[in-house]
C-alpha cells in the first residue's frame, strides 16, 4: 500500500472510531445521565425508559457498536486491501 492509500485508509479509520464514539457518548451520557429525569416520563417494557436506558441500554448500544465497528474495519480493510503486503 503506497503512503497515500495508508493516509486515506486511516482518515476513514479515525472517521469511524470518532462517529462510532460520538454514538456511545451520546447514549451513555446524554440519555442515561442528562435526560434520565424526562425520559422518565416514557415507559418501557414496564420500567421508566431513562432507568432502562441506563441499565440496559447503554449496554446494549455498546454491544451494537462493537459489532458495527468490525463490520465496517472490514469493509475498510477490503477497500484498501489492507491485508496484503507491499
């Protein structure tokens, strides 16, 4: 892989990683801590949806992301045919 298609291949790497944590930021602080009060108000299979959010949705999200991530690293890994040797 010449240095141009590594440059390329990292910024779409680093791109990933940074949406991917956004996500997790997103659900983990914003809707299980910063809006547990008002999601409060909506029920979820019989529990507040911000309590649900806190215990079992965070979690779940983070399982959901880890599995996107490797999906996508190797769609990425395809693209540029990262696993060959130059």
């Amino acid at each position: 892989m010449n240095e141009e298609k590594r440059q390329a291949y990292w910024r779409a790497n680093k791109a990933l990683i940074r949406n991917l944590l956004i996500v997790w930021a997103t659900v983990s602080i914003i809707l299980s801590i910063l809006l547990v009060q008002p999601l409060n108000t909506i029920q979820f299979f019989g529990v507040p949806f911000g309590f649900w959010m806190a215990q079992q949705g965070s979690i779940y999200v983070f399982v959901i992301l880890i599995f996107t991530y490797a999906i996508q690293m190797d769609k990425l890994d395809k693209k540029y045919n990262s696993d060959r040797r130059d």
